[in-house]
C-alpha cells in the first residue's frame, strides 16, 4: 500500500476531504460563469492563507463541490466558515443581481457536508489492518 504522504517535523499524514456546500434554499445563483469563477478564486485564496492544498472544485447552479488535502492541524469549521463568509460578501459586493435569487440577505445554507476520503477504499484498508502480523504466505 502506498500513500502520498504529507510529512512534519513530528507527523506524517494523508488527510483529503470531500466539502459539499449549498446555496441558501437551493436558489441557483451559480449559474453565472463569472460568479463561479469568483468563488472558485476567493477559496483558493483562503486555502493558501490555510494552507490548504484545493485538488478540484466544480459547482453546479446551487452547490458547490470541493475536494481538498490538508494537514491534521486544520480547523475545519473555522476554514468552512470562513470561505463562507468571505466568499458570500465578494459574491454579493460584485453581483448585486445575486441579491434577488435569495431570501433576505443569506447566500449559503447553514448546514454541509463533509467526509474525509482516503486514497484507497475502506474495505481495502480494512483488509490491509486485518492482515498485520499474519504470514504473508497464508
């Protein structure tokens, strides 16, 4: 089994998560090539100031889907709220047309959702744990 590791001066690790984040009552304000863009461009830049690694993020008119590597050290609920916070005030700042498609003045949902993914499957990982300190010939 191998694994692209990430590597500390204490720790070695291999952290990818899958973040899904929905538009306030699914309203589809991300149909503009220019709003997507802008958002896609305000999470890099807080992933930077995180230091994230961003892997892909693709949206659909109402959500957003991203896949991102970090270290163990990350405040997760910080970083979301933060890329939800800023991005909804650039988003609304340069697209006031966006306002209209909401109800009152929120842009994201309260709620997501995220999970961590690995670089193999669970029942590999599975099989692979199951197997440590057994004969390799058996």
């Amino acid at each position: 089994m191998k694994y692209d590791l990430d590597k500390d001066s204490h720790s070695v690790c291999s952290l990818q998560y899958h973040f899904v984040q929905c538009v306030k009552y699914r309203r589809g304000a991300l149909v503009n090539p220019l709003v997507v863009d802008l958002l896609k461009t305000k999470i890099h830049q807080i992933s930077e100031t995180f230091e994230v690694d961003v892997l892909n993020i693709e949206c659909d008119k109402d959500h957003f889907h991203m896949i991102f590597r970090t270290k163990p050290t990350l405040d997760i609920p910080k970083y979301i709220n933060t890329i939800k916070t800023i991005s909804s005030r650039e988003i609304r700042r340069n697209f006031p047309e966006v306002k209209q498609l909401l109800l009152k003045d929120a842009f994201w949902s309260r709620s997501y959702f995220i999970a961590s993914t690995g670089q193999v499957t669970l029942p590999i990982l599975m099989k692979y744990v199951e197997n440590q300190g057994k004969d390799a010939t058996n």
